[in-house]
C-alpha cells in the first residue's frame, strides 16, 4: 500500500494524473476518509424529509409552506452545483472544501437554535449550497488515482455517499425520537465541523491550472454540456434511477404505516436500515468498470431495479396473486430485498456514471461533477413530486408502475448507448 499523502503535497491538474500514473491508487485511509466526509456531509439534504410536520409545528412555519423544510436543501445543493463547484476549477481544492463545510456547520448551528421559521428556512438553504463540497471532493478523490483504479476509487467514496443518503431518514428519526429535531441540527452541526477540521489536516492540496475567470467558468458550463455526449447520456440514465429511487423511498413510508403493515416511525427507520444494504455496491460497481465492463454493468443495473419494482408490486399491491394480508411478515421482507436490489441498481448506474465523468477533460473535472449531479438532482425532484400523484392516484400500484416506466427507460436510453 502507498504510503499516505502529506498534507502539504500540491497536485496541479496538469501534473497530477501523471505523477499517480505509476501508483496502485490513493491510501485506503484516505479513500475511507473521503467516504466518510461525504456520506456525513451529505444527511442533511435528506434528512428532513421525514420531519416537516414537526419542524413546521414548532416554528409556526404556514402549512402551505412547510414543504419548503424538505425543499430547501435540495435548491441549495443545486445552487452550490451551478455557482460553488465550478470554484474547484480555480481555487486550491483543500482550502475551498474546508471552508464551504465551515459554512455548512455554521448554517447548520443556525438551525439549530433558530426561533424564525424564515431563519431557519434560509440557514438550511445556505447548509445546503455548502455541502455541494462533496462534488469537490469525489473528482479530487477519482483525481488522485490512476486511471486504471479511478473506478474502485470512485466506487469506494460513493459507497459513503449513498450510505449517507440512505442512512439520513432512520437517523434522523431516531435522534428526533431521543430529543427533538433540534438535536439533530446539534449533531449535524459537531459532525460537519469534525469533518472540515480533519479535512483541513489530511487532505493534500491541489492548485488547478486554470485560464478561465470565474464568470468564464460559469459560462462554460453549456458549452460543456453540448460538447460531452458522455456527460449528457450518463447524466439522463443517473437522472431516471434517481426519479426511481425517490418515487420508491418517498411512497413506501406511506404504504408501511396502512393495513396490515401498520408499521410506526422507529420501524419504518429500520426498514430504511435495511434497505441500505444496497450501498455495498457502490465499490464492486466501480471495480467492474475498471475492468471495462461498464456497459454490460449498467444493463444489468438497470434489469435489476425493474425486478425489484415488480417484487415491489407483488409485495405491496399483491401482484401474482400474493395475499399480503395472510403473510404481512413474509410482505415485509420482500420489500426489503425490493428496497436493496433497487438501491443496488441505482448506486451501480451512479458509480458506472461517475467514473465515466471523472474521465473527461481533468481541467474541467469540477464543471463536469457539478453538471452530472445537478441533471440527476432534477430526476430526484421528479421522482419525488410524482409519488404523491402516483399514490393519490393509483396507490402502490400506480407508484411500482410509474418506477417501472422509469427504469425501463432507463433500460433502453442505456441499450443505446454507444460502447
């Protein structure tokens, strides 16, 4: 194993490829060290899903606008997408990073303790541009490797990321179960800083070499976007798993607390444990594509979130014949196995994704991620604001059918794709 990185060694985009071309890859340390920052960084985006009704209650926040609890951090991680990530293209990477998760602690701290519902509306939108540091963080992560191991790399940092996202609702219900929601800002908030404070101390530096003005770089984006037919497939398929992935984990909490299910919010968070066993292919997924067998990966991928949409269906609306009412326990773990093989698929197609990005121009590494995060993000929106309609409409039925239309699709953008 390499020995690990000092914190003080300088990496220029122009030099840094060639300099850990002879390398395995970045320390293992490292690369935990890199997933675990990301997948803390990141629960903040999530984890107020489950907890508008007594954030609202508790702020006075109008009923009208208490979705805003939910969507707040996600518009703020897509403006940090567009306006702070590109800065990774210019400014030096460790220092940039450090300070936008100082920023989010502090946004976080100020949630925590805010009495204004419009405080804190406009500290979770600020935490949430902040924590875009993680799209710095997983090229930096993929640039310090050589080519040949970018897609374990990759794999490896994305297994703390999606374990972040999946873990963020059940521990976000837990902590509010033990003392409020505003326990959970104070975690959040030590978490973040703890995180900033070791990043400061480990990460190697990296100074791009950039050309570009600020203003330049924001500009270029589109142009990115038209000329990388990569970025713009890649971007589409990780978009429709994201609309899945939300339409599925937005509605099954609905499903679990009716008949006969009945299951009540420390339940429902165990489900969601469960269920983020499908994080574990965030590595392999990154090692198949190593191997050049990304193609036949993502196929496969997206094969295996149909399936687990069907299991779905059958488990939850009785498809087959299967009688959930006689066998509720038996229900109940079908949809497990259907949370995992869809959370599989999704984090394969991601990683897949990614490493493929994080192969494109390297002085464009920062525009690239932040480009392919935000289109996925909009997929995920999408996702979510279908389920209600899916389920008001048609119930579970309706939400597995709509998640089938997405894969599927899925499916068929991927069989286009050229090798």
């Amino acid at each position: 194993m390499n020995a690990p990185l000092p914190p003080n060694a300088t990496y220029p985009a122009s030099q840094t490829v060639t300099a850990h071309a002879a390398n395995d890859g970045i320390p293992a340390a490292l690369q935990i060290l890199f997933a675990t920052a990301v997948g803390i960084t990141v629960i903040n985006l999530f984890a107020t899903q489950t907890l508008i009704a007594p954030i609202a209650a508790a702020l006075g926040l109008d009923s009208r606008l208490s979705g805003m609890v939910a969507m707040l951090p996600q518009l703020g991680y897509a403006a940090g997408l567009i306006l702070l990530v590109p800065l990774a293209d210019l400014l030096e990477n460790r220092q940039l990073i450090v300070r936008l998760l100082a920023c989010c602690a502090l946004a976080l701290a100020a949630a925590a303790v805010s009495t204004s519902s419009w405080v804190f509306l406009l500290a979770i939108f600020l935490a949430g541009s902040a924590s875009s540091a993680i799209q710095i963080m997983v090229p930096l992560a993929a640039l310090l490797a050589c080519e040949a191991y970018r897609g374990r790399v990759v794999g490896n940092v994305m297994s703390g990321l999606m374990l972040g996202i999946l873990l963020s609702r059940p521990l976000a219900s837990l902590l509010v179960d033990l003392g409020g929601w505003r326990l959970l800002y104070l975690v959040l908030t030590a978490s973040v800083a703890v995180v900033a404070a070791t990043l400061s101390r480990t990460l190697p530096t990296r100074q791009p070499v950039a050309s570009l003005s600020y203003l330049a770089l924001i500009g270029s984006l589109w142009n990115l976007l038209l000329s990388q037919p990569v970025l713009r497939r890649r971007a589409l398929t990780a978009a429709l798993a994201m609309a899945t992935f939300s339409l599925f984990w937005t509605a099954v909490a609905l499903l679990l607390t009716q008949s006969p299910f009945n299951l009540n919010q420390r339940h429902i968070a165990l489900f969601a444990l469960a269920g983020a066993a499908g994080a574990i292919a965030a590595p392999l997924a990154g090692r198949i594509g190593d191997r050049g067998w990304s193609r036949p990966a993502s196929l496969a991928a997206h094969l295996l979130m149909i399936t687990a949409l069907l299991l779905a269906g059958v488990a939850g609306a009785g498809w087959g014949g299967f009688t959930i009412a006689t066998h509720p326990l038996l229900a109940v773990g079908l949809l497990v196995l259907a949370a995992i093989g869809l959370d599989a698929g999704v984090t394969t197609d991601q990683t897949l994704g990614r490493r493929a990005i994080n192969l494109l121009q390297p002085e464009a590494r920062g525009r690239l991620n932040g480009l392919f995060v935000g289109i996925f993000f909009v997929g995920g929106a999408l996702g979510a604001a279908s389920a209600a309609l899916a389920w008001v409409n048609g119930g579970w039925t309706a939400v597995c059918l709509l998640g089938i239309a997405y894969a599927t699709t899925t499916l068929v953008i991927g069989a286009l794709q050229k090798h």
